[in-house]
C-alpha cells in the first residue's frame, strides 16, 4: 500500500510540472487570460518567442552573473525567484514553479518584472522586437 501512496504521488508531482510549448495562438489565448493588456499582445508574444521559444520548461544556460533565467517569460533568479523550496526573491515563487504549464505565477511575475523595468528587462524583447512585432491578427 505504502508503494502505491508513493507511485501516486510521484506521478501527481510529475504532471504537475509538465511543461508545453505553445503554439502561437495559444500563447495568446494563454496570455489573455491572465489579463496582458491587448495593446501590448504582440510585445509580449515577441518576447516569449524570443526568450523561450514558447516553451514553458525552459532554463537558460548560466549568465555572466552565474544567476539564470527560468520558464516562458526567462525570468531570472538573482532577483525574482528562489531556487530553494521556499518561494522568495521580489516575485515570492520558486524558479521551479516557473517552469509548469500553468502560467499563473509566472505571469504575475512578469507583470511584476514589467511594471519596474519595462520590456527593457528581457534582451530578446530589446534585440529582436522593436518595430518588429509578430503577427496575431489569426488570433
């Protein structure tokens, strides 16, 4: 029975943390519903495409700082997110929760990220989004 208990468990713990990489309609569906502003959409479409690929388990390779960027949005863990099992950092998560394909937290991060530093925050919004917005008419 104890074998069960722990089977179920690991296999809940396992979905849970089940990344996706969206398509791009789906990641603006993903992003309406957690309230991104319409006139921003193809911002923040070109910033997932750029930073994730619109893969929601992503982790980038180690920065110059040795900090690194988690999840859809690349949020980075020397300010943002705790790589204990303790959330922390400005965001109050763990870089953990970022990567799930429930984008809740790290959507409110993001929002977070954005409200102090703008879209100046994220390289691939800055080297590949200015005047150059994907298309999400289809959308």
């Amino acid at each position: 029975m104890k074998l069960f208990v722990v089977l179920v468990l690991a296999a809940a713990a396992v979905m849970e943390t089940q990344a996706v990489t969206f398509t791009r309609c789906q990641l603006v569906q993903q992003l309406r519903s957690h309230g991104f502003p319409e006139n921003k959409m193809r911002d923040w479409v070109c910033l997932v495409e750029n930073e994730s690929g619109r893969n929601t388990s992503k982790v980038g390779t180690v920065n110059k700082n040795g900090s690194r960027d988690y999840g859809l949005f690349q949020i980075n863990d020397k300010y943002w997110c705790s790589n204990t099992s303790t959330p922390g950092k400005d965001c109050n998560v763990t870089c953990n929760q970022l990567l799930t394909d429930d984008i809740s937290k790290a959507a409110t991060c993001a929002k977070k990220v954005f409200k102090r530093h703008g879209f100046n925050a994220w390289y691939g919004w800055k080297n590949h989004c200015q005047g150059a917005l994907p298309d999400i008419s289809s959308c």
